[in-house]
C-alpha cells in the first residue's frame, strides 16, 4: 500500500468516524432530573396531621375550609356546611410532599404564562392557598398555579408555585389542583330521588295554577292530571321533568335557613314515592338564584315488608339529615324542573309540537334533510350533540346549528338545545336514548 492510499483510507475513515459521533448526538436526550431535596412546605411535610384550617383566596372565590371532629371538613364561611373532606385531604397530602424542582420565571410579566399572577387580580386564575395549624400557625403558604404533565424523568406531574410577596416561580413535584367555585368543595348532592320511585308529583305556585301529575306503577310514564283549562291540552313532551324532579339535586350554595329571606312569591312542591316517602320543598327565586328548602317524612304504603319500610325510613332520615337547617342555592335545571308552571306547559288541541314540524320526508316541507319522516331526533344520543337518525347532528345549548340544518323558528331552535342541555342532565324527553358518556 503505498502512502497515498494508506492516507486517503485514513482520511475517509476519519470522516466516518466523525459523521458516526455527530449522528450520536443529534440523537434526544432523555435526561433524568432528580428531584431538588428542598421541600416545598417544610412545617407541613413535618407535621401533616396538624393541618386544622386551610384558605383559598382567587378573584372569584374566598373560602375557609376547617377540620371538624372525626377527621371530616367542613366550610366555615358556609357556618361548617360539609366539605369534600376526601378532596381536601388530598390536596394537603399532595402540598406536604412537594419537592422543588426547578426555579422558573421571576419576570413579573411572564407569570400568568404559568397561572401565578397575583390571584386578585383581574382576569387571574391563580389561586392562594395557606395552611394552619389549630392554633394559627402557617404550615404551607403558595400562589398554586397550572399543572404540567410528565414534570421531569422521574416525576410523573408537576404544579407551578411561588410564595407570596416573591416574583421567583418554581416547578414543584405533584399534581395540585384547586378548583375555582364554592361547590367544587361542598359536598353538592342535597338529595335523590329515583324517578322511576316517583307516583306524585304536586307543585302549587303562589301565583297561577297548581300542576298535579301521577303514575299507578313505577315503569309507567307519569301524566298530568290536573284539569285544564277548557280548548287547552298539555305540550306533547313537556311532562318529562316532572319524574325527575329529586334525581341528583345538586346545589351551587348553601346558607343557614335564618341568612335567607324567602320571598312571598314562591312555589310549594310535594312528592310522593312508590316505597312511602314524602319530599316537600319550599322553592323561590332570590336575587335571580333559585333557592330552596327540602324536608321529607315516612308515610309508609299498604302491604309494606318490614325491609322495605326500613329502608324508606333510612332514606328519609338522610334527607332530613342533611337538609334540616339549610337553605340550597340550586344549580339552574334542578330549579327550573321544580318549579314548572301549568300555563307554560299548555298548547291548543291542534297545535303541532314544534319539533314534529321538523320530522318530514328528506327534502319535504319542514323535513330534515336525511330524517326518516316520524324519526325521534333525540334518539342515539342526538340531543347531546351526538347524531340524529339520518345523520344529523344536534346543537348543543348555546351552540349555533350545525351545516345541513335548514332555517327555523327561534323557539323551535330553542326547544332543541333546551333538549340537548336536559339530555346531558339526564332529564331527556320520553323515549330518548341516553347521551354516549364523554
């Protein structure tokens, strides 16, 4: 081999060599980042079971969460209505464990990049939480931000937080959610009532006529029957709230009896079940919310058993038990399910339910395009925005229609997002198939 081509060899394999190393590095990375050893909130981790009282202060909520005896919480503003104790022991446990992973930002500017604005702040979605012990002392204090997922190699989330009066934003080991409303924290379920165990339903406003509606056995549908006004019958569809009436009663706020003034104006309502329960409720509206009362008594049925007496009577005595005392800020559709007025439900005897008018031939005057004529256009789900048979896609409430739709009346565009809001509660119209979970 002479030199020449011994040094053309070497410089070639020179040159591989080093495409080799480079194509090496430009290979990713993957870095394990051990955790900082700094804990987050030293005094908490020290000591988690002396967390006594935890603070949330954001721009649009302030709540005082307090440990009561046995371990549960309550929520003082609420005079120590129950809490989600479940939640708030792990939102504690979660806060004790943090670690300090890497500092962020201090640049004033870029903190709402990662939600650690000043949490008064308008438009902020940061939120301040402080933990104390039962005799005043803070154990953990932090502005807590977003969450991001996979925060290094070995930790699998992580939570952005600073401490107050400091502009440095630090990643911080675990996921630490705090939610931004009153009921986020609140145990909400007031109370529930299958309908299929409602024969009775009775709601008496003080102002027009009462609505009476029943049923002679649970699978049956439950019709109205009150007498109505002469040339007048019920709304075709408009009956099937009334069973579901007590199904997840859920609130949005609560108050002691004697903070709320219940107005003159206001609707009494009576259920009867199947299995001898009696649910009462004193409903009104005040400053625009819709407030209400629950009691409930054992009145028991002809040829009851012994269990199954006993198990009505357990079921009231939860419902007087969490509802004697309080008044219930009610989420929007339990409300307005509650308190239907008899002259909103009537229609003449010749009138077309309006969305009957939109169930013709494809093609045909007032017809769907693709909607078999008689099609039920809840069905499969429809109402929930999933689609009609023929293919055609419901609006959800508030959602303009969707292409292929043609124009409509507003009240009939109305009823059908109306319809898609009661079937995502589960309060859809008789004979509709229930949404596909999301």
């Amino acid at each position: 081999m002479t030199p020449k081509t011994f040094l053309s060899l070497a410089v070639v394999t020179l040159l591989a060599v080093l495409g080799a190393v480079a194509a090496v590095l430009s290979q990713p990375v993957i870095t394990t980042v051990r955790v900082n050893s700094e804990l987050a909130f030293k005094a908490l981790n020290a000591h988690p079971e002396a967390a006594a009282r935890m603070s949330i202060e954001g721009r649009e909520l302030t709540v005082n969460l307090v440990r009561l005896a046995d371990g549960v919480w309550g929520a003082a503003d609420r005079a120590n209505y129950p809490a989600k104790s479940d939640e708030i022991k792990e939102v504690l446990s979660k806060m004790a464990d943090m670690h300090l992973i890497e500092a962020k930002t201090n640049r004033k500017e870029r903190l709402s990049r990662l939600v650690l604005e000043e949490p008064t702040a308008d438009k902020s979605k940061s939120s301040l939480v402080k933990v104390f012990d039962d005799k005043g002392q803070v154990l953990a204090e932090a502005i807590i931000g977003r969450t991001r997922g996979r925060a290094t190699g070995v930790e699998r989330a992580g939570t952005y937080i600073r401490r107050p009066n400091e502009q440095q934003a630090w990643l911080a080991s675990g996921a630490v959610r705090i939610l931004p409303r009153m009921a986020d924290w609140l145990n909400v379920t007031v109370l529930h009532v299958e309908a299929k165990n409602v024969r009775l339903v009775e709601i008496t406003p003080t102002k027009g006529s009462a609505i009476v509606a029943e049923k002679n056995v649970p699978d049956e549908a439950i019709k109205v029957t009150t007498a109505l006004p002469e040339k007048k019958k019920i709304r075709d569809g408009s009956t099937s709230r009334f069973a579901a009436g007590l199904t997840n009663v859920d609130l949005d706020d609560v108050k002691r009896v004697a903070d709320v003034k219940f107005p003159e104006e206001r609707f009494a309502v009576k259920y009867l079940t199947f299995d001898g329960m009696e649910v009462n409720a004193t409903l009104a509206k005040i400053d625009d919310k819709g407030w209400a009362t629950f009691s409930a008594k054992f009145i028991g049925k002809e040829g009851q058993s012994v269990a199954e007496a006993k198990a009505a009577r357990d079921a009231v005595d939860t419902i007087n038990k969490t509802a004697t005392g309080w008044a219930y800020q009610l989420q929007p559709h339990v409300y307005e399910r509650l308190t239907v007025k008899l002259e909103d439900m009537l229609a003449d005897p010749d009138e077309v339910a309006p969305l009957q008018q939109f169930q013709g031939l494809p093609g045909g005057p007032g017809g769907i395009p693709g909607m078999p004529q008689g099609a039920n256009p809840f069905g499969g789900g429809a109402a929930a925005g999933g689609m009609a048979p023929g293919g055609i896609p419901l609006p959800r409430a508030g959602e303009p229609l969707p292409p292929g739709f043609p124009p409509m009346p507003p009240e009939v565009l109305k009823q059908l997002q109306d319809a898609a809001a009661a079937a995502e509660r589960g309060d859809a119209p008789a004979g509709a198939t229930p949404p596909p979970a999301r």
